[in-house]
C-alpha cells in the first residue's frame, strides 16, 4: 500500500519539482500540495495523509507552528511530519524538531534520500542525516539553556546507552544491529525502553536528549 503524502512549500517550482519527484518513486502517492502551512494544516486534516513534507519558512503559518498544529504534544492523532529546508544551520530546523517532526532534510536531498525520509517517518522511524542533523543539534544542545537537560525516569543500561549514541549519530535501526552485532528485534526493544525512560516521542527527540545530556559523540564501543 502506498505511502500518501502531502507536500507543502511556498515556491511554486519547488513544491511541484518535490511532487514530481515523490511521485514519481515506489510505494509513494502524493495526495495534495499546499502553498502554505494553514492550507497544509487543513488539508492534512482533512486528507489524512501519512507523511506531511513541510518547508520550514512558509507564510500564513509557518513550518514550525503547522507541525506543532499537526504534530505537537497534544495533538490526539498525530500525523507524521519531515521538515526540508534550504539552510543546513536553519534555526527554525530545531524548532521544528522539538514540535514533533520526525526528521528533516535539505532541498537538494534528492529523490532517494527524499523517498526513505518519507517511508521511514510514515513506519514511525526517523531519517536524520548524519552530514546535516548531528552538526544541527550538537550546536543547539550547546547553546540552548532555555531547555533543561531532563534526567531519565530510571536509569539506562549499558546497551541502551549504546544504543542511544548509535540513535542521535543518524544510525538506522538496521545499522545499529550491524554496529552492535545485535538482533533487529532487540535493537527495537532497547529503542523502545530508552525512549519510554527517557521520555521522548520519537527518535529525532530521543537524539536531542542524547546531545542535550551530553551523551551523543562518545564511543560505542566496550
């Protein structure tokens, strides 16, 4: 079954040039385009799609303010958001981020990395680019006081320490059993139970806390 999609961004070239292109891969189905968040916001509303393709700088309703609308804590059934940008060092990428996306990509991503960040965000996974995001958030968990750094509910084991690092380095699950030398299925269950101790939504917020708490860039090894 196809993975339908909603692409919003303001350019006219660039949100029909995205179509194209999401349309154009397997398993995808672009349903609706806006020029706007509002219009994004009403139309996932409405359409119900499985992935929202935001830009981050949109008028009426900019990206940021359309994924919490779509995404946020409160949102009773979330939709999956990715945010593309056309800055890698965008502060409104972060802000997104924390508002519920599951990940972002840059406009030159091309259709490849553009179609796994769609599959992965409408299975629940995250696509973080490991050139862009990990630069990204290490800068802002340096520099962004407002944001406690959160303790988990209970403590981390060992692999879940691992885990976590492999996570907030842009790892995909497949590649951290790779890495680990472990099953994907446990790979899955330490995914789960960081993420329940850490108190986080998903992988992108699960790397944020690795960053914020100083635990992203250690070695995984031993």
């Amino acid at each position: 079954m196809s993975v339908r999609v909603l692409v919003a961004d303001d350019q006219e070239l660039v949100r029909t040039g995205l179509a194209m292109i999401l349309d154009a891969q397997p398993g995808i189905d672009v349903v609706a385009t806006a020029a706007d968040g509002l219009e994004a916001v009403r139309l996932a509303e409405r359409l119900r799609p499985d992935v929202c393709l935001l830009d981050v700088r949109m008028p009426v309703l900019d990206g940021i303010a359309a994924t919490r609308q779509l995404a946020g804590p409160g949102v009773a059934q979330p939709t999956a958001v990715v945010v593309i940008t056309t800055f890698d060092l965008d502060e409104y990428v972060y802000g997104a981020l924390r508002a519920g996306a599951r990940g972002f990509l840059l406009k030159d991503a091309g259709p490849a990395l553009l179609s796994q960040a769609v599959h992965a965000a409408a299975r629940g996974d995250a696509l973080i680019a490991p050139s862009v995001t990990t630069r990204l958030l290490s800068a802002f968990a340096r520099h962004d006081p407002a944001h406690p750094r959160r303790q988990p509910l209970e403590p981390l084991t060992d692999r879940e320490e691992q885990v976590l690092r492999e996570l907030a380095a842009g790892r995909t699950n497949t590649e951290i059993a790779a890495d680990l030398f472990i099953s994907l299925s446990t790979v899955k269950t330490h995914v789960g139970s960081l993420m329940t101790k850490i108190g986080v939504r998903n992988r992108v917020e699960a790397a944020i806390w690795a960053y914020e708490t100083g635990r992203a860039g250690r070695s995984t090894k031993g």
